[in-house]
C-alpha cells in the first residue's frame, strides 16, 4: 500500500473516532498533523478548520469528507462522492494554499475540481 494511502485510511479512522466522543480543536488538528505531515502547515490548517465546521453541522460526514480532500490534495483520489459545497471548499483551501503546495497536486485538483463543476 502506497503510504499516502495508509496514511488517508489512518486519519479516516483517527477522525471517525474523534466524532464519536467529545473532541476538541487540538484533537482534529494533532490528528491531521499526525497523517499528514507531507501537506504545509497552512493546508492541515485549513483542513483542521473545516474538520471544526463539519463536525459543528455534520459529525458523521466530518470523517469521510475530510479523508477525501487529503485524498485529492495527495493526488490519490478514491472516487468517493463529494457534495458540489464540499468541492467547493476544497477549491477554497486550495486557492488559499496553492502557492504551498505541489504545482502537480494543485493542477490535479483543480482539475478535478473543475471536473465537478464546482470552478
């Protein structure tokens, strides 16, 4: 298994067992940090902030939408559906991050992003 995709399957599951139980914003970020070191600071940022939205409105999506974006942003995208709002966000923290980011992973997602239909 490639470890980008262990280390997606392990913040899917660290982040599922945090919306089960009382969690904290240290939490989600201690876990996005901890699968997702290769990603800038600004980008585990923006993903722990709309982990904090998600569970807020959604605790059972939080989980699988969250792993799905690093998913894209590791240019190792499942397939798994994303609402056009959720593509929409990862279009947001991607043009925030971009000039962090990997130029293939941008392109990559961005890509799919138009795909989507949420450019």
């Amino acid at each position: 298994m490639k470890p980008e995709v262990r280390a997606i399957n392990s913040l899917l599951d660290s982040l599922s067992a945090l919306a089960g139980r009382a969690w904290t914003e240290k939490d989600l970020s201690l876990a996005i940090d901890r699968w997702l070191p290769m990603l800038p600071r600004s980008t585990r940022e923006a993903l722990t902030g709309l982990a904090v939205e998600k569970l807020k409105t959604d605790p059972a999506r939080m989980p699988l939408a969250i792993a799905t974006f690093a998913g894209v942003l590791l240019k190792e995208y499942d397939g798994t559906p994303l609402t056009l709002a959720e593509w929409r966000e990862l279009r947001d923290v991607i043009s925030d991050c971009a000039d962090e980011l990997d130029m293939d992973n941008v392109t990559y997602a961005m890509s799919l992003i138009m795909d989507y239909g949420a450019l």
